[in-house]
C-alpha cells in the first residue's frame, strides 16, 4: 500500500459523514438524497436553478424543458487505472425540476462555473405580478 | 437576533469531507476531489512532511431580492489530509482547479517505478 489510509474502515471519516448527514446547516431545508443537488430561488421576472455538478461539461450536460418540467440530465465519467478510493458519484444523473409557473421557452439560459450549473428561466409575461393601480374617485 | 445569528453562521462555515477518487497508473497517483463552487483563490494545499492538507471554500454568489424555493446545498469548508509516503516524488506534485473538481498528480520517485531487470547470460 502506498498511501496509508490508518485503516480500512475509516470509523472517524464514518462517523463525520454521518454527522454531515444527519445534522444539516439550518439555512438548508431539505436532505440531500437525490442528485445532484439543487438549489431553486426566484424572483419577480425569473425562476434561478442551481446544481453541483463539479466535472462534468456543459457540453455534457442535456437541460430539457417539458410540460412544465426541467430535466436536468448527465453523465459522470471516471478515469481509468487502479482505485485506491472510490467516493465520487459515476455514471448517469437525471434531475427532475417542477415548474409550477408558465415559462419563456425560448429565453432559457444556462452556464457552468466551478462545478455550478446556473439556469435561468424567464417567466411567462402572464406569470410576472403586475400592480394595477386603482384610482380614487 | 436574526442578524446575530447570520453573523454566528458566517463565522463557522458547515465543513465536509470531500468525496475523492485515489487512482493508481503507471506514472503515479492521480487524486480527484469534488470541490463545487471553489475558485482557485480559496484553494490551499499545503505539503508538511509527509501530510498533504487541502482545504477550500465554496462560495455561491448571493442574489439581492430572490425568494430561496428550495436549497439543499450552500457555502460550506472542504477539508481533507492525506499521507503520503517516500515513493511519492515529493517535487513534483501538481495541481490543477477545473470545472470545480481538484486534480492532483503525485508522481512516483524514480526509484520506485517498476523496472525490469535483466539477466545476464553468463
């Protein structure tokens, strides 16, 4: 063995990762258990979908949008050779997103930076509040 | 209150460990770590003696006037060591940031690659 791991089964790294688990940061409402996570935030005009999909290229990655649905979909690659440690998630991904809000199709946009996919969806104009204003009589 | 709480969860960033493939070829060791939402300034790797230290911080930009529907991850620490033994060829680690997911290459030491050795007829 040429990098010394202490042990093979890792109790400390074990027990950190259950800690991780169970107690997440309060800012955080829901439990990881799907993948790749995501974060959802909107505004007025837009719906903002971010996703830890550290990687992977856009060019990887297939965004679908249908029947008011997002799909987000990806392949995760591993190199080859021989592993010492296997953590990190392969293979393929899908994320399904719903979007309860009429969309703009067309204007979707979408990057990556830092393994931080960023999709931005315009809202339909009908979607988008309106203040209506009343006059006195 | 609500301030001072804000403040308290800036201070002490929820830290992880970050998931990581170890991959042995031929010329060396090659280690990947998942690193998402980490730029290169907030990456330290640091080599005392035989422990490699890695630690980051990931930052996702704050947005101004959004309402969160739904979050399941956000800033956070990554820190990790690893040991690290005398085949490793100590001068010639490198280090690559790249689409949020940390390269590194620890060479094997000369002495330590596989050779074949041969027989003299004698």
């Amino acid at each position: 063995m040429v990098i010394d791991f202490s042990s093979f089964y890792n109790l400390p790294r074990e027990l950190d990762r259950f800690f991780d688990e169970t107690w997440r940061p309060s800012t955080i409402s829901q439990r990881r258990n799907a993948y790749p996570p995501v974060n959802i935030s909107e505004d007025k005009t837009n719906i903002y979908v971010f996703s830890e999909i550290p990687g992977v290229e856009i060019e990887d990655i297939d965004i679908t949008l249908s029947d008011g649905s997002l799909v987000i979909k990806g392949n995760r690659k591993h190199g080859t050779g021989s592993y010492y440690r296997q953590e990190r998630p392969t293979g393929l991904f899908q994320r399904v997103v719903n979007l309860n809000v009429s969309i703009n199709p067309d204007k979707v946009s979408a990057k990556i930076k830092d393994g931080i996919l960023e999709i931005v969806i315009p809202k339909a104009d009908e979607a988008v509040p309106r203040k209506i204003s009343i006059k006195a009589q | 209150m609500t301030s001072e709480l804000r403040k308290a969860e800036a201070k002490a960033l929820p830290r992880f460990s970050p998931n990581t493939d170890i991959i042995e070829q031929q010329d060396g060791f090659h280690i990947y770590m998942d690193m998402p939402g980490v730029a290169k300034k907030n990456l330290v790797i640091d080599l005392k003696e035989n422990d490699l230290e890695i630690s980051a911080r990931a930052e996702h930009p704050r947005m101004e006037g959004v309402s969160n529907v739904h979050l399941e991850f956000g800033d956070c620490e990554y820190t990790r060591s690893f040991t690290i033994s005398d085949v490793v060829d100590r001068e010639n680690i490198k280090a690559s940031l790249k689409n949020g997911v940390l390269e590194m290459f620890l060479p094997k030491a000369e002495k330590a690659k596989p050779r074949k050795i041969e027989i003299q007829a004698g």
